[in-house]
C-alpha cells in the first residue's frame, strides 16, 4: 500500500508486516479470547492492524492510498 498526500507519497506498507500476515492477528484475538471463554461475534468488524502511521490532514488536503491488485481510494477534506 503507498498513502499519498497531496500527491506525494508519505508512508509505505506491507499487509504481511502485521504479525506475517493480516489474519495473524484475527486468528491470535480470537484465541486469547478463547482462554477466557469469550468469543468474537458473527459479523464484528475486525481490524488487524494499521499499514503505516497516521498522517495529519488539513482543509484541502487529499489524500489516496492505492493498494495492489485491489485499486485505490481517496478522500478530500475540505
């Protein structure tokens, strides 16, 4: 993933830096859940973990994060 500000790219990020692989750390939440009997709900939203830092925005900043073999996304702020 490369997170662009204003087009320029600000941070960098691999899914495989979290714990490996993202569904390491799915997997590793729902085992220590397991050791105190609670389990994670059909349909939670979980989210394994960041690919890069926050960035700080601004009015009129935008800001594209594209990531291979799925496209981009982009917001403005204004």
């Amino acid at each position: 993933m490369k997170l662009e500000k204003n087009g320029s790219v600000v941070e960098e990020g691999v899914g495989a830096a979290v714990l490996g692989h993202p569904a390491e750390p799915v997997a590793w939440l729902a085992n220590k859940l397991a050791e105190f009997g609670q389990s994670l709900a059909a349909g939670s939203v979980v989210i394994p973990g960041a690919l890069c830092r926050a960035v700080e925005v601004a009015a009129d900043d935008t800001i594209v994060a594209r990531y291979d073999h799925l496209g981009a996304v982009s917001v403005k702020f204004v």
